[in-house]
C-alpha cells in the first residue's frame, strides 16, 4: 500500500488543495466530463490485477468467520466496527475513523410456533425484526396477499392469526423484492386494524428450504404492536395445505424478542488519498451490520469485504487518483437504513464534495451492467468506464436501476449515484436467513465484483469534470 509520505505536508496538500479550487472555477459543473486515456490504461491493469486476487473473498471469510452475525446494536455488531476499522488499517489505507450512529436496539431471544390440536406439528419460523414478544394461541386465517388483508373489515380477525401467504417471484434484479418486503412491512399493521392477535406470513424469499426469512417490519403510529413471524416456505406451503383441508386449524407462535432502549453502532470509514483533489470523494461501500440467523455472508459481508479489497488494490497503485476514494462500512441498514442516514446528515453541506458514490449490497453474484444517474454531460465518461468494465461480461445500461440502500438518503440531497447491477436470481434463496454463510459465495464471482469497483472507483476518482452530485439538486443546471 502506497503510504502518504512525510513530504505530503500542509504546503503540498495546500498546493493540491488550490489547484483544485482553481479547476472547479475554471471549468463549472455542467462541463462535459471525461477521463484521460493514461487512467483507462492504468484501470486495464488494475482489472486484471483484482481479478487474480482473492483479497474480496478473504475479507469476507474474516468478517463472516471472526465475528459471524452481527445484529445491529449487539456485543457482535460492537465486535464487528472493532474489526472494520483493524482491517482498515491493516490493509493500508492513509485514514480510519468512526462516526457514531445512535438507533432502538431490537433483540431476539427465543422463538417457536406449531400446529396444535388434531395435526400437531411444528412450524419452523421466526420473528421479523421490530416485533414485539408474547405468545397467541389462535386460529389461522388465510390471505393470497396484502390488499386482501387490508380489505377486511375492522374487527372480523378478533382473537385470530391472520396469515398472508404470498408468494415472492424470482428475478434477475431482484424486482420481486418489493411486494415480498411490503407484505412484511404493512401485513403487521393490516392485520392490526383488523383486530388480529398475531401475524404470520410466508415469507419473503425465493427458495424452498426450511430456513425462514426475517426482516424488519413497521406498525403505523397508534396501533398496539402483535406478535409478527415469518414462515420459512415449506411451512406456509404445510400450512396452505392444512387450511385447504376446510377445518378450523389452530396455531401457536411463542415470540421472546423486542426492543431494549438504545444503542450506539459506528459507520466505519478508511480513505485512500487523493493525489491532487483530495478533498473531493468517490465513495462506495455495503453495511457492516447483519441479520442474526446466518453469518451474514451475501447481506452484506460481501459488499464491505469486496469494496475493503478494491480501496486496498487502488492504494497500492504507485500514484494514486486525483480524487480520495473512501470506502464506508455503515452501520444498521437492515432496521432502517440509520448508517446512511446518519451520513447524509453529517455530510449534508458536502453533497458536492462526493463525487458519485456505489454500494455493494445485493449479495455475491456478478455483475452484469452499469448505470447511473448522473446528467447527460457525465455519460461519456460512464461510458467510457463501461469499455474497461466490458470484459468482465458489464454493459452499460444508462440510468436504469436505482442507488444503493445507504446512498439513498444521500442521493436524495443531489449525490451522483451509480449502479452496479449484480446478479441476484438467488439472493433471495439466502437473504436473511440461517442459509446466509460464507460457504454460498463463489471466489471467482466475488473477484469480478472487485475487479468492477476498483475500475468504477479509480475512473470515477481520475475523471475531469464532475458527475452531478449537488447540481441537479440545486438547479444549477437541468441534467439529463
């Protein structure tokens, strides 16, 4: 790792610094960008240095095997940003710290549920995030989905289990994803209004074992919180097959879990310095925290280890990039994005200062396109950054898609985003459950994604001009 040398004091750092001033006032946002052949060539070379390397899926291996899962506000999760920032600092990057982030703390204790009475058998589940403990003993009502359960009248689930036994379609993108996720988020709530004593629904994910999915769920302010579960596919099928049966069928769900105060997590940040922008920033990144079922290795083991590994690859590059490459693992995204909201506000008065920013955070598959939002004066240069990336088996797909999770917040206040697009036909066969392990991820795969965010990253940081963070924002021009 290229180390900042003593010589790299306040007058040369001041120097850069004011060169760089003097380029953003000579050449305003809105000016087309592009990126100089010398870091395309240098780029070629790095891409076939990430994909040799196995340093991704080494990381990944220590995260998944040293601290295993890490549930956000636990002993693990504090184990967890004592391990991010040693890595850090083992790998060589020039800076490491720990910005606070402060969120409820949820815990799991215990959980169980069976069939009782004439079919007795027990039922594999578990409680989605943000339910509260208790145990209901009651009858099951079926829904197909969502709007069938906000269709009921108030009161005619009184005493009852309501259960929404939709089933999540697999894709690519993971487009299936989002009417999965809201029958966990707003089916707690529905079945509330309806006069449920507890919620069960099959749960979100695409696989056919007997793992069940958690996730965080909500309640809408006013109602009383029910004890809220997730079955484990297999199960909600056994269950579907029993009511089919046309009688009666009674179940018990025991739930020991809840919330507990407050906790105090970080986002834990290493930067590779600019070499004459160093004030501004590429980032990218994935979340440090996990559900507590597995290990945590696709959701999002993977994202921090694979971008620890392309910030690494970069910083042993004999000169750096003009622009700082920082890389961000951030804490709690699974309970409600608190890292990436945390940062957006810190940095809300330096949306311009962040470059672009990508997040790896859809598991291990490999990626197959690149988009961004960047406007339209920006788009060469993404092209140009897709010609590197089109060995890999990338193309460039405009602005489809969206930003990563933790991004958001930030994109929302005008950061550039960019997407790279992973395969996730079976993410969802792994995402939050006991399944989530490190034995799941292909080496090969992994090293692509590496190989994809160093390329995206060094580029990003090499470019003459800008990518649109705080432009659009603003309204300082109209974009794409």
């Amino acid at each position: 790792m290229r180390a900042i040398s003593t010589v790299l004091g306040t007058k040369v750092l001041g120097t850069g610094l004011a060169a760089s001033l003097l380029l953003a006032l000579s050449a305003p946002a809105g000016a087309q960008t592009r990126i100089p052949e010398q870091a395309v060539d240098t780029a070629t070379q790095l891409r076939e240095t990430a994909l040799a390397s196995d340093l991704g899926y080494r990381i990944t291996e220590s995260l998944t095997t040293e601290v295993g899962p890490r549930l956000a506000g636990s002993e693990a999760d504090a184990r967890a940003v004592e391990w991010a920032k040693a890595k850090f600092e083992a790998l060589g990057y020039d800076k490491v710290w720990l910005e606070p982030v402060t969120f409820p703390k949820w815990v799991r204790r215990s959980e169980s549920g069976q069939v009782v009475g004439r079919h007795a058998q027990p039922l594999t589940l578990t409680a989605l995030g943000g339910s509260p403990g208790g145990t209901v003993e009651a009858e099951v009502v079926r829904f197909a989905d969502l709007a069938a359960l906000q269709a009921a009248p108030a009161g005619s689930l009184a005493g009852k289990i309501a259960f929404i036994d939709y089933r999540m379609e697999r894709a690519r993108d993971g487009s299936g994803y989002g009417p999965g996720s809201r029958v966990r988020s707003g089916g707690p709530s529905a079945a509330i209004r309806a006069g449920a004593a507890g919620y069960l629904m099959r749960s979100a994910g695409t696989d056919s074992h007997r793992n069940p999915h958690t996730g965080i769920t909500r309640f809408d302010d006013g109602l009383e919180p029910i004890p809220a579960a997730a079955l484990s596919v297999p199960d909600a099928d056994q269950l579907t097959r029993l009511l089919a049966l046309g009688k009666p069928v009674t179940v018990r769900m025991a739930l020991d879990c809840g919330w507990d105060g407050e906790a105090t997590s970080h986002n834990v940040i290493g930067e590779i310095t600019g070499s004459s922008r160093p004030q501004e920033v590429v980032l990218i990144g994935g979340h440090l925290d996990s559900w507590d079922l597995g290990t945590g290795a696709v959701d999002d083991g993977a994202g921090v280890g694979l971008t620890m590994a392309a910030g690494k690859l970069i910083g042993d590059l004999p000169t750096a990039p003009a622009r700082t490459i920082r890389v961000v693992a951030f804490a709690n995204e699974e309970q409600g994005l608190w890292g990436g909201k945390a940062y957006a506000e810190k940095y809300a008065e330096e949306v311009r200062r962040h470059q672009i920013a990508a997040e790896s955070d859809f598991g291990a598959g490999r990626i197959y396109a690149i988009s961004t939002g960047a406007p339209e004066y920006a788009q060469d240069a993404v092209k140009q950054i897709a010609e590197v990336l089109a060995p890999l088996g990338i193309e460039y797909a405009g602005d489809a898609g969206g930003p990563g999770p933790d991004i958001s917040p930030f994109a929302a206040q005008g950061l550039a985003w960019a997407r790279l697009a992973q395969d996730g036909s079976d993410y969802f066969d792994l995402h939050h459950t006991p399944d989530d392990t490190f034995d799941k991820i292909d080496p090969a795969a992994l090293a692509q994604n590496v190989a994809a965010y160093a390329v995206f990253a060094y580029l990003a940081a090499s470019a003459e001009g800008d990518f649109g963070s705080g432009v659009q924002a603003d309204g300082a021009t109209d974009g794409k």
